[in-house]
C-alpha cells in the first residue's frame, strides 16, 4: 500500500506543480526534489512490500515511506486549502486582508515541506541496506512479486492430499467436471476447461481429484499437473511440462510395446527449442494438462504453441481466481468446446457436514452437541460456503473445550483468529489483494469503511472513488465522462478478480447495480485498514489515532486533524451530536467525505462551510431540517445527498456550488419506495439551475412553486437522470421543450400534482435518445406519439389513473425494440388489450393492474417470447382466462386477480398459474 500512497502524492504533486507553476514560487522547487526521491523509491516498494509481510525491518521501511505520503498528500492539501480561502472573496480589500492572514500559515507550511523532503532524501538512501529488486512496473502490472503465493503454498499442498472421507459437496462439482473433460471422446478437438472462483473455493482440490480419477487416468495417459501461482518462469514450466509428460510416457512403455527416445530437455534450451520438443513429443498422443493458479493471461501466449491439437480428445484444464483468465483462455484455445465452470460456494447444509467433521472428530462422531449448534451455525453462516474457511475453523475448534463459554469466546473473537491464529486462510484469500494493481487497492480497501453484509449501490460508489481522488487516468481532472469510464473499468476487474461480488442486477442497463464483499474478506479487510492507517473502524466513541486517514463510525473524537473522511453511520444520539458540532468541524478541516446517515442529528453547523475540500456530503436518513448558508462556500463540493432528511427546500446560497454532479433530495412518509406515491420533492431557489451546468442527476424536485424552476431545466444539457413531482399542467410545455434538449438523459421520473391535473406530452417530437426508464404517474389527454419512438427503453411504468384512453396502450408499447419490463396501471376505458404476434420481443416482465373495463385480453401466438413474469390484477370484467397464456413457454411467475366466475379448477390453463385471486377476496382482505 506504501506503492499506492507513493503513486497517489506523486500524482498530485505533478498536477499541483502543472496548475500552480506561478505561484508556488520557493515550494514548487522543494516540491520537484520530492517528486524525484519518490520516483527513485517507486521501482524498489513493490519488492518492498513483498518482503514486508515476513522481514519485520523491511516492513519498518514500508511504513516510513507510506507515512512520509501521507505527510506529503497533508502539505499538498493544506495549500490548497489556503489557495481556496484566499480566492473565496471576490472583493480586493478582503481578498489582500485575507493574504496576510495566510502569511504565517504559508511560512508554518513551507518549513513542513523541508522537513519532508529530508525526511525522504534520507528514507530514500536507506534502501540499499534491504536489497530489494528493481521493479520496472509496466502499466496495469499487478504489485505481487510472487512472495505471497510462495507463502501460502502450504495450504495449497494440504488441499491437494486432503483425506476424501474430510472432503464434503465435492462429488457433484468433480461429476461435472469430468462430463466436461469427455474422456470417451477420441475424436473430438483440444478444448480447455477453465476452472474460476474466488479464493478458498476449492478449486484445486477438485481440479486434483479429478486428475487422479482412474477413469481419467485411463483415458488420458500422459498428464501433467503444474502449479503456476503469481510468480513463474516460462522456461522452468515447459521443462516442468515435459518432464511429467516423460514420466508419464515411461508408465505408459510398461504398458505398451512402442518405447519412446531417451531424451531430456537441455539445461540450456530456450523457449522456442523447448516448445519444439515438446511438441514432438506429443505427437499421436492423447494427453490432459492441468495448470492449477493460474493469474495471468499471458501464460496462454506459451501454452498455445507448445500443446498441439491432434482431434485426439486432449484436453486442458486450469484453475483461476480471474475471470478475464478464464475468459482469454476460453476464448483464445483452439475449440469451439471450450468452457469456464464458476465454482459455487458449498450450500448450508455442506458447509455444516464439512465443518462437523472438522471441529468433532473422534468421540464426538463428527456431530455437534445440541447445546453448540446455535453459535457453530452462526460461524459457519460467516464463511458463507467458503470451504478453506469452514474447514480450518472447524479443525482449530476441534482443539477447543467444547463448551457454551469457550464457544461464544471464539464466536466474538473471529476476526482476531483469521488475524493471528488463521495466518494461512489470510494469506490466501488476501492473494488476489496482493496481485492488484497499486490504484485498485484503495478501492476494494474502500469497502472495509461499511458494516459487514453492506451493499453499496454503483452510483454511490462511483461517487465516493472520485471525491477521494482514487479513479485516475493520465494527469488532471477526469470529467464526467472519464469518471464513469474509469469506475467501469475498475469494477470490472475487481468482479473478475472475484475480490467484490455483485448482490443487485441493473435491469435497465444490463450491469451490476450494487456491490458488497465476503464476511470473511470484509474481517481482513478492517484489519489492513487499520495496519495501513487508511480507516479507524470503530461500533462506538472512540478516541481517534492521529495517524488515520478516515474514520468510519458505525454505530468525541479528538486530534482528527489528518481526517480526508467521516463516516458517521446509525450513530446513537449522544456521539452524533458530539461529532456535529462547529468545534469539530474546525479540526477536520481537511475533509473531502463527510457522510452522516441514519444518525440522530437535527442540525449541521455552520462550520461545516469551513470545509472548503469537501466534494461528497450525505445527511440523507437524518432529521435535519435545513442545510446553513454557509453551505455556499463549499465549491468543490460535487455530491449533496439529502435523501429522506426533512430538508425541504434549500438556501439561495446552493447558487455558489458550480461544482455540483449529484443532487438527491427527496422524501417518502411511508418509507415506501414503489414508484412516485407520496414523494416529497425539493423547492429550489429561482435561478440556481442556471449555475449547475455540470449537474449529472437531479432527484427530486417540486414542480409546484412559484418562481418557474422548470423554466431552468433547459440549461442542463449534461443531465442523466431527472426527477419531478407535482408538475402542474401549464408547465407541461416548458417541460417537453427542455427534455428535447437532453441528449444525455437516462432516466426520468415525473409525477403530476393529482388526478386534475393532466398530463399533455404531445409537444416532444424527438425524445432523449438514451432514455432507458421513464416513470408517469398522472393522468394522460392521449397517448404522446412519441412513445413510439423510445428505442433504447428498457423499462417503463406508467401510473395513470385518472385518464380515459380509449385506444389500447399496449398497440403501441408492443413496438418498442428493448422494453424488457412493463408496468401499467390504470386509465384504459377500452374493452380489449391485445398482444401481436410480433409483439413484445423483448419483455420479460408485464405488470397490468386496475383495467376495470377490459373484458377480453388476447395474447397470439409468437408474442411475448420471452416473457418471464405475468402479472394480471384488478380485472372484474374479465370473461376468461386469456387462452395464449398457455404459449407462453418461459413464464415461472404469474399472477391473476380475477372475478370467482370464471375460475375452473378442471381446466389445464389454471395449472400453469402461480397464483390466483378472486377480487372478493382480494377486497375483503
């Protein structure tokens, strides 16, 4: 992480000194010395880090470095923080005042400054003592050298000779993976089987099992198993490759009468004489090769020359943390055959044979006693099917008094023995850390910052990278655009790695939404946070360690002066108004996220305006009631989230934030989150829109005050997702003049005042072309033309109660190339609905409810293909069932609420229906 640290001040330094080059004067000099020592330390940390987690003298070293960037990021961002004051006033008197104000800080700073570079002159020179290696990093090379894997190999050799009768849930995943090798089949092309899964899946354990089967053994005669890990030599692997293939060739010689030639690879042979060999050797012969940890893609690039396909049936199988490994492989081989098989975590009742015959050997039988079971399944719960995990607590516990007392010890002590006693499953799961490149590290540490089970959406994620200043991408600030980019880009890798997993779908955008990681990686994850002094993690008050650079209070803090971040989460009323108040604010004034959330505060200082690097601030789920005007001097601010606060509308100082991406302020009484129904929006100031050309999202605003807000909307081009409520009829126009203007829009949302209150959308004759949701609620005049033409659509909810539209709304929507997910409510007077043959391609999910008219709903054959879920509620009228429903081949769920009379327990169609209601029923309950 001192790589990290070092990479991250650098860059920083190299911006300041590009956008401050005037007036840095005496410090730009001793700033480019620091800039130099760092860059004569960046080569050698990699080997460095290394070394630190066994060499206690080399990790001394480690720590000094990252200590002297932080001290590095702390003088960088105290002067801007005093570039920021001095520009805060417009007015040449104060503006002179306030720069001799600034004068003894300048001079404290300066003297700063020459310490550290001192300070890291010596730092540098003292390398040489460790005889770390040079390494020339190229750019998105990982940070591991290979210590790491060497380290955990241990564990790795147990899993390979594990005694069968210990191992649990293996059978089914080494069937499948046998079907897949197709022994039997001679004929058929070399293809490869790629094995992935996080770390302490099991992967190699059954990838072994299977390469010992007899039936394997006996249909592939020459094999080869080779253990990659992080660090390899190419030649050192084909020499490996070839010897295993050769012994197994002697075997095979008993066997048979043909004798193969004595002949041994060169000490001496290069890569391509070694693959030569190799592949003569191989010829005619039918062979399996097993490359177990393998990290990197490259390895192919060898693999590929040197293993021949014969159409013999041979075979390759790897196993890999990285699903971009698996996925090159698969991609890059020689077959169209080829396969990844994601390893699955053990289902509970696995986990708790496997665990049982681990923790109650011998006379306890492998059962556990009645009176351990409840805290055994809770540990067991946190390894969440991880088999490395289950197992080695399990043989650790069976060691253990098997009492209620010892037990509950252990239960509340877990992360202390993943820590200490558990050295190896850290090691482990923490390998896929180690191999990250340096700028990925922060993020996935990032995650450690949120309680255990946390699932934090992409946008907030996303948000929360770029106010730490964690996304980058050549020198400068990133825009929006770049932002968005980059964040992909991590994420990616951090899903492929297996390092983060992804626990909610976007189903209009086809991605993930939201994120959350392993217990057992969030407990390790806390602990290098705290060994790193990236984040005090703490459930209570607590006093903070100066050394932190963030504070995550999950549940009076001093000397926080080097705090970059505060989050104050579900805080009880007492710390939350200890935290809150001016004093406080005073002391981090360094901050750049501040995030209160769920904690019992009523009001935020006006100090809080003394954050002049504040970029994220969230109060959202609070009962603050307003924002001070001091709110205005915060212009780097980028994210204000006021999400279900009591805060109404804003002061008119909001117009100074030109920085503002993200504007969430919205309130539901009932808590519910369906749809529109009882939202609250924000009343804004007149005029600020007109300031926040670079705004990104905009939720929620009160279409109904004075002043014309929705006048403004036209000016934000850059807009991607807009919210309205309580739009009145007579801004219907302005609004649909503004929205043609938004060729960046993704998602909108508006809702009208009430059902008097009509909906008249025919003004718009192009629509944003990257609309993907749009939500109504309020009644229509006409179905809007345009409707038609959203193209790009993925879901669409229409709430329109109120209206009398004759024509039947599904005539149009049926059209629409990408509408995946349909929901409809109301206002249709018509008889009928009816779905074409060529209707819906796309739809996967139809929601209808309250069609108090329709009495027949006609669905032909060929439409709704895809259909998935079928919703049908409130239809009194209804005569029968609609016959297509029976054509409808991929529904698993479907609902009807349908009058009694025309239900029919003997007709077949009934037995394809999930659930039904009558609406007697529906209306007594």
């Amino acid at each position: 992480m001192a790589e990290t640290a070092v990479n991250f001040v650098l860059g920083k330094l190299l911006s300041l000194a590009w956008a401050e080059a005037e007036t840095l004067s005496g410090l730009g000099r001793e700033f480019n010395v620091i800039a130099k020592e760092l860059k004569a330390m960046q080569a050698f940390l990699v080997d460095a880090e290394a070394m630190a987690e066994d060499d206690p003298s080399a990790n001394d070293w480690v720590t000094e470095v990252r200590s002297i960037a932080y001290r590095i990021e702390d003088a960088i961002d105290e002067y801007t923080l005093l570039q920021e004051t001095k520009h805060q006033s417009s007015n040449f008197v104060k503006k002179a005042a306030r720069s001799v104000c600034h004068m003894p800080a300048l001079s404290r700073l300066a003297r700063s400054i020459k310490d550290i570079k001192a300070d890291v002159v010596d730092v540098n020179g003292r390398k040489q003592r460790y005889n770390f290696k040079k390494h020339l990093a190229e750019p998105g090379d990982s940070s591991s050298s290979g210590r790491g894997a060497a380290a955990a190999y241990p564990s790795r050799v147990s899993a390979l000779y594990a005694e069968d009768s210990d191992l649990v849930g293996i059978d089914d995943r080494k069937a499948d993976l046998i079907k897949l090798l197709d022994p039997d089949g001679e004929y058929s092309t070399c293809s490869v089987i790629a094995v992935v899964g996080m770390g302490g899946l099991g992967k190699t354990t059954v990838a072994r099992r299977v390469y010992k089967d007899g039936a394997v053994g006996s249909n592939f005669p020459f094999r080869a198993w080779i253990t990659v890990s992080q660090s390899y030599s190419p030649i050192t692997l084909l020499k490996d490759i070839t010897r295993q293939f050769r012994e197994a060739g002697k075997t095979t010689m008993r066997i048979n009468t043909r004798a193969e030639p004595n002949e041994a690879p060169e000490d001496t042979a290069d890569i391509p004489t070694l693959i030569e060999k190799l592949r003569n050797f191989l010829i005619d012969k039918r062979y399996l090769a097993v490359f177990d940890d393998v990290w990197k893609v490259e390895l192919w690039d060898y693999i590929k020359s040197a293993l021949p396909d014969q159409g013999n049936g041979s075979k390759i199988l790897i196993t890999t943390r990285d699903e971009a490994v698996a996925a090159a492989w698969k991609r890059s081989s020689y077959s169209r055959n080829n396969y990844v098989y994601k390893m699955q975590p053990l289902f509970l009742e696995e986990a708790w044979s496997l665990f049982c015959n681990m923790a109650f050997p011998g006379a306890y039988n492998k059962l556990c006693p009645i009176e351990l079971e409840q805290l055994s399944l809770e540990m067991v719960s946190r390894c969440e099917g991880l088999p490395l995990a289950i197992a080695a607590i399990g043989s650790l516990l069976s060691t253990k008094q098997k009492t209620l007392l010892e037990w509950q010890r252990l239960r509340k002590n877990l992360g202390f023995l993943l820590q200490n006693k558990l050295k190896d499953i850290r090691r482990i799961l923490f390998l896929s850390y180690h191999d990250l490149p340096y700028y990925l590290k922060p993020c996935f540490l990032y995650f450690g910052m949120f309680p255990e089970d946390y699932s934090i959406s992409r946008g907030r994620l996303v948000r929360l990278w770029a106010a730490e200043g964690f996304l980058e991408r050549g020198r400068g600030k990133l825009t929006v655009e770049e932002v968005d980019e980059v964040a992909e880009e991590y994420l990616t890798e951090l899903i492929c790695r297996n390092l983060i997993q992804v626990s909610e779908w976007d189903i209009t955008r086809q991605r993930p939404k939201a994120f959350r990681v392993h217990d057992l990686l969030h407990e390790l994850i806390q602990h290098k946070l705290k060994e790193l002094k990236l984040c005090q993690v703490s459930q209570r008050a607590c006093k903070v360690d100066k050394e932190y650079r963030r504070l995550s209070i999950l549940s009076s803090t001093e000397d926080a002066t080097i705090l970059r971040s505060l989050f104050l989460l579900m805080a009880p009323e007492r710390l939350a108004k200890l935290i809150v108040q001016g004093s406080f604010f005073k002391v981090v004034h360094l901050l750049k996220v501040l995030i209160i959330e769920g904690a019992a505060v009523a009001q935020i200082p006006d100090e809080v305006g003394d954050l002049y690097l504040l970029q994220y601030l969230s109060i959202r789920n609070t009962a603050v009631t307003e924002l001070p005007k001091s709110i205005g001097k915060l212009t780097n601010l980028q994210t204000l989230d006021l999400r279900h606060s009591r805060i109404f509308q804003l002061p008119t100082e909001i117009k100074k934030l030109h920085s503002l991406r993200y504007l969430f302020a919205y309130w539901q009484p009932d808590g519910s989150l369906h749809g529109l129904h009882g939202l609250h929006g924000l009343q804004l100031p007149t005029g600020v829109l007109l300031n926040f050309k670079e705004l990104q999202k905009l939720s929620c605003i009160d279409g109904s005050q004075a002043g014309g807000v929705i006048h403004e909307l036209i000016y934000l081009k850059q807009l991607r997702t807009l919210s309205i409520t309580n739009l009145k009829t007579e801004d219907n126009s302005v609004l649909c003049k503004a929205l043609e203007s938004m060729d960046q829009l993704e998602r909108l949302f508006v809702k009208s005042t009430g059902e008097s209150e009509f909906f008249d959308l025919q003004n718009i004759t192009s629509p944003p072309p990257l609309l993907r949701q749009l939500f109504l609620e309020g009644p229509l005049k006409r179905f809007p033309d345009w409707f038609a033409n959203l193209s790009n659509v993925v879901q669409l909810e229409l709430v329109l109660t109120g209206s009398y539209l004759v024509e039947d709304p599904l005539k149009t929507l049926q059209t629409l190339p990408n509408l995946a997910h349909l929901g409809l409510l109301g206002g249709h007077i018509g008889l009928g609905l009816y779905v074409r043959s060529t209707g819906f391609k796309r739809l996967k999910s139809l929601l209808l409810w309250n069609f108090p008219e329709v009495n027949t709903i006609i669905i032909e054959k060929g439409g709704l293909p895809i259909l998935e879920e079928l919703v049908l509620n409130e239809f009194p009228r209804l005569k029968n069932v609609p016959p297509g429903i029976r054509d409808l081949k991929n529904v698993t769920g479907l609902t009807l609420h349908i009058p009694e009379a025309i239900y029919d327990e003997s007709d077949p169609i009934f037995k394809l229906i999930s659930e039904v209601y009558f609406l007697d029923d529906w209306d007594a309950s």
